[in-house]
C-alpha cells in the first residue's frame, strides 16, 4: 500500500494539505469513490479525490477553506460539493441522493458507516478510507460507464477478485436498508 500512497500523494497534490487542515480543525471526513479503492488495491488511478463528509458538518469544512458549496445535479445524481484551492480534482462532498429508475436513494455517512471506515496514514497523518462495501455500493447504485468517464461496474468486479475481506453480509444489510435489492443485489450475489 506504501508505493500506492506515493503514486497517489503525487497525483493529486492538494490531497496531504486538504486532509491535514481538516485533522487539525478536527473534522471527521473519509475518503471515498475510486481513491479510497485504489488505496486498498484496485489498479485505476483515480483523478480526483472525493472527501465524504457527515451532512451537518460541511459548513464548517468550507468555512475552514474559505470556499462555497454548490449542488451537483445529474441525471442520477444530487449531491453537495466543494473545492478547496478551486480545483475539481479535491472534492468536499455530502448530502449523496442517487435516483435511478423512479427511485432515490439517500447516502449520507451514517453512524454505522463510521464505524466500519478503515484508519491508515500518508505522510504520518491519519486518513480515513470509506469502508469499500459502502463505496461499491454507490458505485452499485450509479453504474456510470465509459460515456460519461467513470467505470463504475468495471471498479466493482476488478475490486472484488482482489480484496478476499468484503463483507457480504453488511452489504446485504445495506442493500436492504436502502431498498435497493432489485437495482444492485444482483451485482453482487
């Protein structure tokens, strides 16, 4: 994991800074989507870097940058985003709703979610890394292919042949308490 830690500090430059103010300021984040995958050892390096944050404490995270929110609306999507330094590669998000046949799914951290991220270090400061069962389920919910340049369905079979401690039963749980057996149960059983 050390030479993935290099490669990705190196990437995404704004990353060490990003999380070191928001350690400092004592602002509970993880990281979540493709980096917090790439981390724990799927091979696509990501181009950005999404910092999942609990709801109510996103206001305290762009008071701290000194940046504004805005809401990001797709087709599928809704969700709260800023961008410390400006830059669309560091991604301060909450308030996930994903709505996909007829459908929304809320995805904001919960208390469960909290306790199951997973703690490691990059330059000696702490990084918190979404659990990857939680990560693949958005990923799940989403599935955004190639056209609009992400690989989500692709990031979930390659991530499940290599990482042999998913924990099937708290994503079946989660897929339960989203409602979500018909969109994505498949997926994975």
């Amino acid at each position: 994991m050390e030479v993935r830690k290099k490669i990705f500090i190196n990437k995404l430059h704004l990353f060490g800074p990003t999380i070191r103010s928001l350690n400092e300021a004592e602002i509970d984040w993880m990281l979540a989507g493709s980096g917090c995958l790439y981390l724990l050892g799927n091979d696509r390096i990501p181009d950005d870097a999404d910092i999942f944050l609990k709801d109510n404490i996103h206001d305290a995270a762009d008071e701290l940058f000194k940046i504004k929110s805005f809401i990001y609306k797709s087709d599928v999507e809704s969700v709260r985003n800023s961008n410390p330094e400006g830059s669309h590669d560091m991604q301060l998000t909450s308030h996930l709703k994903i709505n996909v046949g007829g459908k929304e799914y809320g995805l904001s951290i919960t208390d469960e979610m909290m306790k199951k991220r997973i703690k490691t270090e990059i330059d000696g400061e702490p990084v918190w890394l979404l659990a990857p069962e939680d990560v693949l389920i958005v990923k799940a919910l989403l599935q955004r292919g190639s056209e609009v340049g992400k690989s989500d369905l692709e990031d979930i079979q390659n991530f499940m042949k290599i990482y042999p401690n998913i924990d099937k039963d708290y994503i079946r749980s989660r897929i339960t308490s989203l409602g979500a057996n018909q969109r994505i149960g498949e997926i994975f059983f």
